[in-house]
C-alpha cells in the first residue's frame, strides 16, 4: 500500500523549498543498556551486546540513539548515579568498546547521544568524598550544604522525588546536603562557576571523543532558588518545585553551557528532560536565537494517566485532554521552539499498556500510538522493544522489583499506615521496571537477550514465546514492520510532517484523535481510534483537505476495500468521502490519508 502511495505521490507538488535544520528530521532510538543485549552471559546488557544489534536498529529507520547512562556507577538509580563521568562502567565494557560502538554507528550513518545526569552525582563521586569531608574543603561548595534550624530540623521543608525530607543530615560535619532524588544522589550546585566550568569540561570531553549530542538529564531543576525558601505545597514527593524548577538562572547556565560547552563542535543537538514547563518556559529553552538547548521533551502527554500530586495514582483521562496538550505544544511552539514526542522510556510502564490494549488489541493499538508520535510536529523518540509491542510484567510482589522510587514509595507510604496491600498494586502498576524488563529478541531461552548461565539481572517477561524481534522480522504486518514503513513515510513527507503545521478537528471526540499536517501545497489527513469500540465521527466539511483527491498512505488494518466493507458492514462504502475517509474507524484504527489542498 505505502509503495503504491508512494508512486501515486510522484502526481504531486514538488516540496517546499523552505530551509529546515536536518536534525529535526532525525528519529530516536532509546537504549536502556542494561537491558538491551548481553554478550558476556553475565546477565546484563552491555556495551559489545550493542554493536551487534546496530544492523537491526538501522534497519527500522532510525538514524540516532540515545543511550541510556553507561558510566562507572554504584547503580543506586540504574546509572543515573554516576561516579565517575568520564569512564565507562566495567558492567557495560571498556572504553574500547564504547569507541568501537561510537565507530560503527557514524559508519551506518548513526549519531549517538550521550545521557549526561548534571544535576547530581553519586555520592561516591570524587567531587562529592571530597565535599562531605570537612567544611572548608575546597570541593565544600560543589554540593548544596545547610546547617540545621534550631532544634535540628532540615533547613526547609521541601520533599524529595522519593518522599522524605530533601534533605540529608551528615554525621562527619554536622549540616544537611540537598538531595532532590536518592540520598545517594546528592545535588550539584550550580551557582558555583567552578561546578559549571567541570560540567562544561565534561562536555567537551564527550565532544572531542566523537559524540553528536546529549540527553540532559532533570535540565530544569539545575538551578535552585538560593533563599531556599519554605514552600507552601504539601506534596508527599517533590514539593517545592516552584522554586526549584525553572528558575531563571537556569536560561543563564544553559546559555553559557551551549556557549562553552556544546558549541565546542558544530552541530550539537541537545534534548533536555524538564518535566512542569510552561509553553514559555519552552521557547525560552529551545528557540534557536536564545542558544540553549536544541529541544526538550515534551512530557505532559506520556503523564496524562498519572496523578500530579502522586506519581503512583493513576487519574482519569479523556480523550479531548490529550488533544488539548498536543495541540497547545504544536501550536504554540511553532516557529519559535522544538521538542521531542515520546509515549514510552525506561521512566514509564509500556505504551501499549497504559494508552493502547495489551490484549486483544496489542497489535492494532501499539500501530495506532506510533501513528500519533510519528506524524506529529517534532522529534520522535522509540524506547527499545515499543518497536514490537512489548508489554508490562506480571508482577506480583514488590519483592520482585528493583525500581528505587517504587521501593521508596512502597516503604514511605505503608510507614505512614496506608493499606500494604493497596500500596503495592498501586507500586506494581506504575513501577519503572516494566520498561526495564531484557529486550525479547527470539523466542528461545531468555528471548535471546542472555545466553549464559547466569540469569538476567531483571526476569524476562514470559510472553516472549509471542512476542518478539524474531517473530515479527517474518510477519509483513508486524508492528515493527508497520515501524519501518511509518518512519520512511515520516522521511518521504517530511515537508509535511515534520516540518507543516498542525491543525486539529474534532476536538471533543472521546475516541478519534484527528488531525491535519500541512503546508503550501500539500497535506496529511491523521484519524487515529483511541477506543477498543468502533467509533463514528463526521468530519466538518472545510478541514483544508480535498478528500476527493485524497489517498491513503498507510493504515493498521487491511487496506483492501473489500476487507474494509466487510469489517465495517454493508453500507461502509456509502459512509466513506473520496473512497479512503470512512465515518467509522475500527477498533485502535489508525488510517494516515494524504491529500491536495483544494485552490483559494
Ligand atoms: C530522570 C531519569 O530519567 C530517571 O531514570 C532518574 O531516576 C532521574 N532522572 C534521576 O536522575
């Protein structure tokens, strides 16, 4: 079907001579590295596992990886506790074979993004045994020290992401260290010049070994309010975020790291995660003439299902929600910022379980999702194994898990008196670790992920007989084929898709997401089904697309119009605009029509 679009496509306008930067027609490919190949049968994924899983990534259109951290570290937070930012973990390899890595990706024409964590660092760190072992060393103010308040309380009442104060009191010196996440994981200070003169060292290193971009870890909390004031919020985990979170010293650090740092070799991309970011918080990290950062996340819809004030809790959502923050991003940022689209990474349980149907509809709703983060304006990113619709574990104790917030949560929350057991279904739906569970390559012994004696660090999920690379290289319709054709169709279209503007219809649907991407000249027609019901909607009749000359260019479900008249009933041709728009979608049907804009 995408073949004979395609030829069809040729009928149509050339694309707009626009200028656009070729990073931003780039696609992603998230690797959490422990979890992805192993090579030496110790049960944990590495450095070597990774070269030899290249082919297979490029093979699904992707031209970039962000790779999770795989710096020396205690492992308290999975690497994002980094002892030692410039050598490689000995669980991930050698240095050697990082650079073996970095050479064969930029020979498959690959660019790698390094994870740099810079708003803490393991306690382990030189910087921070230095800090913490008399008041007067001169790494002293590398970290964020505080004397207690009479009577021995923290210095203010701010509470970490793991609940419990943010503060850590230290027995060797007497005074509290600020700790947004683990105590483990003590935080920079970056109003000292010398701690961004390291960071900026630090980048420049990555940049003389060959790197081409960095994923910068919690960039927005970087810059704390320097009062420190109280904060009136009575969340249980991260409160005071409003005076740690955007705070306007940050634009002056990132300007001056992009300065000194990633403008150290020319083309740079840098994506930044920062959660709560207003729209204007946005375009003041990302327009390109303020010089800060290439893109952040955009990381309001992946947390849609989740309690703000609970990151555990699950909340209600409709539909129209998720269309309302796509399209304020969409709109609002063009022109003056970027960001990248996301619906999984290793922070979140699976896509397809939280936003698609891990049963019956696995296939068709995991299709679906990645029709929407790979049509929309901005830079997708795949997290390993969404590729072939990987799905949550079966967990059934929290014994079973290695996710330190969730172990916190669970520990914080049932020391407080809540219901254990109420607790721990809460804990084993939301956890992390459903995203960390090895990558399911084959349907052999530990799907291909480990062949060694040793178990993997973190167990495989068990429907990896069903579900994995090796099954769905030899089905057309696999979801990771429908990969393949929807990241080439991105890059065909990329006048229109990445570069068009957005336009969104049926705004109060509660099951069809649909939109239009244009330009000048041309236009795609996006109608996604977000329910396991069919679902019946009339478009208005100006959308800006001429349906009579509209084709489809791809779709989850059969293509054949006869199978589409049976599927959807006898009259199903009569409901249809120009033969290819249906009034009615299936089941997590996902249809991506491209047209003409009809004359002025
Ligand atoms: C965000 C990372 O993605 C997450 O995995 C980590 O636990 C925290 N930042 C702390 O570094």
């Amino acid at each position: 079907m995408l073949q004979q679009s395609v030829r069809r496509e040729q009928e149509y306008p050339q694309q707009s001579s626009a200028q656009h930067e070729p990073w931003k027609e780039k696609v992603v490919y998230q690797i959490f590295p422990r979890s992805f190949q192993d090579s030496n049968g110790d049960g944990s994924g590495d450095l070597p596992g990774i070269v030899s899983r290249l082919d297979y990534i490029r093979s699904i259109g992707v031209d970039t990886i962000w790779l999770s951290p795989v710096y020396e570290s205690p492992r308290v937070d999975q690497g994002y506790d980094i002892r030692n930012h410039r050598e490689i973990d000995p669980l991930m390899g050698t240095m050697e074979d990082w650079e073996e890595l970095l050479r064969e990706m930029h020979a498959r024409g690959m660019d790698l993004w390094m994870d740099l964590v810079l708003n803490h660092t393991s306690d382990q760190h030189r910087w921070f045994r230095q800090s913490r072992s008399s008041t007067d060393n001169p790494y002293r103010d590398y970290y964020i020290w505080r004397p207690a308040e009479p009577g021995g309380e923290p210095p203010n009442n701010w509470t970490s992401y793991l609940g419990g104060s943010a503060w850590e009191y230290d027995e060797a010196t007497g005074e509290y260290y600020l700790r947004l996440y683990n105590k483990r994981q003590p935080d920079l200070n970056w109003d000292n010049p010398k701690v961004r003169e390291e960071i900026q060292g630090l980048v420049r290193y990555w940049l003389d070994k060959g790197v081409d971009g960095f994923r910068l870890d919690a960039i927005n909390v970087v810059s704390k309010d320097h009062r420190l004031p109280d904060t009136d919020e009575s969340k249980l985990e991260g409160s005071g975020y409003k005076h740690f979170k955007n705070d306007p010293h940050v634009h002056q650090y990132l300007r001056e790291l992009n300065e000194k740092g990633f403008s150290h070799k020319e083309g740079t991309v840098t994506v930044g995660e920062a959660s709560m970011v207003s729209m204007e918080d946005v375009a003041r990290y990302t327009d390109p003439d303020r010089k800060e950062l290439s893109m952040i996340f955009m990381m309001e819809s992946p947390s849609i299902g989740t309690d703000p004030n609970d990151s555990f809790k699950e909340r209600e959502w409709k539909l129209p929600e998720l269309k309302e923050i796509v399209a304020r991003w969409e709109k609002e940022l063009l022109n003056r910022g970027w960001f990248g689209l996301f619906a999984s990474n290793h922070d979140h349980p699976r896509m397809v379980s939280s936003f698609g149907h891990d049963g019956k509809y696995r296939v068709e709703s995991a299709k679906m999702l990645a029709t929407l983060v790979h049509t929309l304006w901005g830079t997708p990113f795949i997290y390993q194994g969404e590729e072939i619709g990987m799905t949550n574990s079966p967990f059934e104790s929290v014994d079973q898990l290695d996710d330190q917030m969730a172990l916190h949560y669970y520990d914080s929350r049932t020391k407080r008196g809540e219901d254990a057991k109420e607790v721990e279904s809460r804990v084993l739906a939301g956890t992390r670790d459903h995203a960390r569970t090895p990558m399911q390559w084959t349907d052999e012994e530990q799907a291909g992920f480990t062949s060694g004696e040793a178990k993997p660090w973190m167990p495989v999920n068990p429907n990896y007989r069903g579900i994995n690379v090796q099954a769905q290289e030899n089905d057309p319709d696999s979801i990771l084929n429908y990969y393949r054709k929807l990241i080439a169709l991105r890059r065909e279209h990329a006048d229109v898709i990445v570069h068009g503007e957005y336009a969104s219809l049926l705004e109060e649907h509660e099951q069809v997401f649909a939109y239009v991407r244009r330009n000048e000249q041309r236009q795609g027609l996006m109608l996604l089904n977000f329910s396991e019901k069919e679902a019946e909607f009339e478009l208005p009749e100006d959308i800006g697309v001429c349906l009579e000359s509209a084709y489809r260019l791809l779709g989850n479900y059969p293509a054949e119009e006869g199978a589409e008249e049976a599927d959807m009933g006898k009259d199903s041709l009569s409901r249809t605009k120009g033969n290819v728009v249906p009034h009615v979608l299936r089941p997590y049907e996902a249809l991506i029509i491209g047209g003409l804009k009809p004359a002025p």
